[in-house]
C-alpha cells in the first residue's frame, strides 16, 4: 500500500480514485468450505469478499483479521472495503497471481461452475455477484502472470509445463478468460501480454512475487486500457 503499490500506481495513471481491497497471499477459492476455523486465511478469499459486499457485513473479516499472524497487513483492507458505497462504484479490478496454482487449488469443475472451491469458481461467484447486485459496475478481470513453481525443497520449475496436479499455469489462464467471458465481464492476458517466461527476470524478485518495475508494467496494463474505455484521460502516456 505504499506509492509503488498496484493500487497507488493505478490511482496516479488513471486520475481514479482507487480502494485498495487486497489481502496478502489470499486466494481466487477457498481452500476449505465450509471455512475451517484452523485455516482463517480463507476469510479473505474471493467469494468471502462478495459475501461481505453483498451483505455489508464486515465482521466475519474483522474477526478473522485478529487470527492472522500479521492482522495489521489484512485491517486496511477490511476498511477499504468497509468504506465503499457500491452504487457509487464504477469498475472492479481483479487480479490474482500464481497463488492458487502454487496452492493446488483446482482450476474449474466443470459441474459446477460457482464451486468456490475452485480457482475459476471462486471467480464466477463474485462476477455473478456483482452483476446481479450492481449491474452499473464494469468489471476487469487480469489474468495471472508468469510464475514459477517452488516445491518443499526450493526447486524451481516453469509453471508453463510444471502440473501439480491441476494443470499448469497457463491452463489456469485458459480457463479464467473462459468463464470471466461466460460471465460477460473484460478479461485481460497478463500472462503472455505482460509478464511472460521471456522477460520474468526482469520484473519479478521470486518465483511469484513482483518488484517495483513489475508492478508498474501492471499497472500501465491495467490503466491504459481503463483510460480508453471509460473515459477518463486518452492514455497513460498523457500528462494530467
């Protein structure tokens, strides 16, 4: 949340004012439904957040925000959201990394497309979510970048071809831009466009995690395309 954060970097490229409701290392599903009590990370995963939007309930986070081993870097996220007035809302951004994967979330089941206990589930749930509740909303889904995979002994290998056991990266990517299109919402590739197996070195400091010029290339990705569809300055390249 400091000034080479997502959120500020889109703030300052945009002109928008931009609510920051990101929490560290949560993910697209749950890992565990119903909600384990041993596992209170699942609070901040995605469909918990629409669950707290839909309802304007907050106190499940809160709650849950006090378990975590570091509850200072969850509580300005609880707030932000807390502090929306979703009528007034005019777009949603929603990306996820690599962390779903890395976890061994499943990518989809194809029965049942809002299993929340599914990478592109946990995804369909919130879009549903939004559009019945708040149809005025234009929603943006970016995809996952390159990343890697690390195994219990640090080996690194290319989430490309490395399968887990739920397919490898860019099966999670095809899968995303299918059910966010099936849901009528705008999907952005982050993983070929963005930050690919080409030039990863260059913007990422781990396996997964981005460095300041990463989150700027996100950023400019992400801006561009939300100051030529909504109106609010020709380019990111214009001066405001």
């Amino acid at each position: 949340r400091s000034e080479t954060g997502l959120a500020s970097l889109i703030a300052k490229k945009t002109g928008a004012k931009v609510y920051d409701g990101a929490f560290p290392d949560s993910s697209a599903a749950f890992k565990h439904y119903p909600i384990d009590v041993n596992y209170p990370l699942d609070h901040f995963s995605l469909p918990s957040i629409a669950n707290a939007l839909m309802a304007s309930n907050f106190k499940t986070l809160h709650s849950a925000c006090q378990y975590m081993n570091d509850p200072s870097a969850y509580q300005p996220g609880i707030d932000a959201l807390e502090a929306v007035d979703m009528n007034k809302i005019d777009a949603i951004v929603i990306m996820y990394d690599s962390t779903d994967y890395n976890k061994g979330t499943p990518c989809i089941n194809e029965e049942v497309p809002e299993d929340v206990q599914a990478f592109t589930g946990g995804i369909t749930f919130f879009l549903n979510i939004v559009a019945a509740q708040w149809p005025h909303i234009r929603c943006f889904v970016m995809t996952p970048t390159y990343a890697q995979y690390m195994d219990e002994n640090g080996k690194l290998f290319s989430g490309t071809v490395k399968d887990i056991g739920n397919g490898a990266l860019p099966y999670y990517v095809q899968n995303e831009v299918s059910a966010v299109v099936g849901c009528g919402c705008s999907i952005i590739d982050n993983y070929y466009g963005t930050i690919n197996e080409s030039n990863y070195e260059e913007y990422m400091t781990d396996h997964m995690h981005y460095n300041d010029a990463g989150r700027e290339k996100i950023a400019d990705r992400i801006s561009e395309i939300i100051n030529n569809n909504m109106g609010t300055v020709s380019s990111t390249k214009t001066e405001s």
